[in-house]
C-alpha cells in the first residue's frame, strides 16, 4: 500500500468514528428536551433535524488536524478548537471562558494548566471528541493512545481527564483493528492495559467485571453516567456500552441513552467507538435527520 491510500484509509476510517460520534451527541441532545422523554423508553427518533452539540464541533478538529499534520499537533489542536468555537453547542463554563481566551490571543498552556486551582480540568471533553483519532490510528493501539494524551492538554490536564481520552481513542482503535471488533472482554482487557493506573482505569476494570450484567441502568449506577460530567464518572461506562454492542450502532445507543446522565457526551463516545469498526455503522435514516458536519471541515475531507 502506498503513504497515501494508507492514509487516505486512515482518514475515512476517522470520518466514519465522526459519523457515529455525531448522530450519538446529535440524537443524545434531544432527549434533554422534555417533550422527548417518553420517546426514550419506546426508542422512539424525535422529529429532525438533530444538531449536534460541543462534542461533534470539537471531534471535528481533531479530525481536520490529523488530515493536516497527519499527527496531534497541540499548537494546531488549540487554535482550531478556539476558531470553531460556538458558544452556543453546550460547552462547559471553565472551556468557554478558556477558549475566548485562546482566541483573544491566550497560551493555551497556561490557561489550561491553571484551570480549576492549577489542577486542571477533569471533565469529560477530551474524551467525548478523541474517538475519530483511535479509528485513525486502528493499526496502532500504543500511538491512538500517546496522541490521545497530548490531546487532551489544550483543554483538559487533570490525570483524569488525559486517561480518559486515552482509553476512549485505545477502544476506538482497538475496535476498528483490521480483523474485525474483538470481543466485550478482549476490548476492555486491552484498553485497561494500554492506560496507566488512575480513577478512570479502575472503572474501567470495575465495568470489565459488570461486562455480564444486562441492565444498563444498574451498571450506569455504580460507573457512573457522566452526571458529574467527570471522565471518571464517564468513560468507564460509556465504554462498558460500546464493548457490549460494537457492531450494532442502534443497540449501543438506546442502551446507553436509556441510562440518563450526560446523554449526548456518553452516546458521542459510544457512537465514535462502535463506528470506528465498520460493521458498527449508525443506520442511514439517522444519519439523514443529524446535522452535516460544518461546513469549515470541508477541505480536510476526501
Ligand atoms: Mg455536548
């Protein structure tokens, strides 16, 4: 194979973890509105169009600076991040403010180094966007996790938060390996490896012991659903979601919807991850109701 169909495969592998990231967030974001509850329980689709939220805009980054660079280039990942920003897709407070800033003419690396008292974010938003990276990288577990850790500095530096994007992009990777998506216990058994020891690696081997259970909901209760918005509260659960049902986009989403929580960001990880694979493919008719991709990603796109 020649560098650029290699890389040309790379990036429509990303584009189809994209896919599968948006309609999860986009479809995720609509049950937030009340008239849409009952619809959860009879997985049933609310009237389109679904617009996607802060998890697909900043996945789009990620994508449009691996098709650049054909790396992480953190310098690259900020601006992109801070140009593309629209207030209104439902960004936590702290990466708002932060973003303005960047924009203003900000360094990133000490403004996302002193958030939260110079502890850093652990919030969830570098994991829900990372999953396209690890479709990216399916021939190389060990990279999609060392770029999903430089990834996470621009926005969020707690431990938390860098080992969650890393397992989330080391599921997607793992999940789009060339000889098809691997088993529930296999996935998780490899992405707990390829994390270091943290509250997020412990989920994930508390939701490697749950794999068993069938209801989401008892699951989502001792993982957490991503309430708290945490990577920790997040992550270990969305994962434990995506392992049960890679290969069945529509399973995987109602499971993890159902379980409450930060909706748009656990179906957006779920979603990119059980796409990533290309069995896991969300159907064509939601595709058709989510949002298109903005129309600034695309140049970087095949
Ligand atoms: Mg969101």
């Amino acid at each position: 194979m020649t560098a650029d169909s290699a890389s040309a495969r790379r990036l429509e592998r990303a584009l189809a973890s994209l896919r599968g990231l948006s309609v999860g967030d986009a479809l995720g974001s609509q049950f937030f509105v009340p008239a849409n509850y009952p619809l959860l329980k009879q997985r049933a689709l609310p009237p389109g169009p679904w617009q996607w939220t802060d998890d697909t805009e900043m996945a789009c980054s990620v994508l449009a600076v691996l098709s650049a660079h054909g790396r992480v280039d953190q310098d690259a990942l900020a601006r992109s991040f801070a140009e593309h920003h629209d207030f209104d897709r439902g960004y936590g407070p702290a990466v708002n403010r932060l973003l303005r800033l960047v924009r203003e003419g900000g360094d990133w690396r000490e403004l996302s180094s002193a958030l939260f008292q110079g502890q850093g974010s652990w919030g969830n938003g570098s994991a829900m966007r990372i999953a396209p990276l690890g479709a990216w990288y399916a021939d190389d577990p060990e990279q999609a996790t060392h770029q999903a850790e430089i990834s996470s500095y621009p926005t969020h530096q707690h431990r938390e938060a860098v080992v969650g994007a890393m397992a989330v992009a080391a599921a997607a990777s793992l999940a789009a390996a060339p000889g098809g998506p691997p088993s529930p216990e296999d996935l998780l058994d490899g992405v707990i490896t390829l994390v270091p020891r943290s509250a997020v690696g412990a989920g994930l081997r508390r939701a490697r012991d749950m794999l068993d259970y069938q209801d989401a909901g008892t699951v989502a209760a001792v993982l957490g659903n991503g309430r708290r918005t945490s990577a920790h509260d997040t992550v270990p659960f969305a994962l434990w979601s995506a392992a049960r049902s890679l290969g069945d986009y529509e399973q995987a989403f109602w499971a993890t919807a159902q379980a409450g929580g930060d909706v748009d960001t656990t179906c957006a990880i779920v979603g990119g991850v059980v796409a990533s694979g290309g069995a896991g493919a969300p159907p064509a008719d939601w595709l058709a109701r989510t949002e298109e991709p903005p129309a600034w990603l695309t140049p970087f796109l095949p």
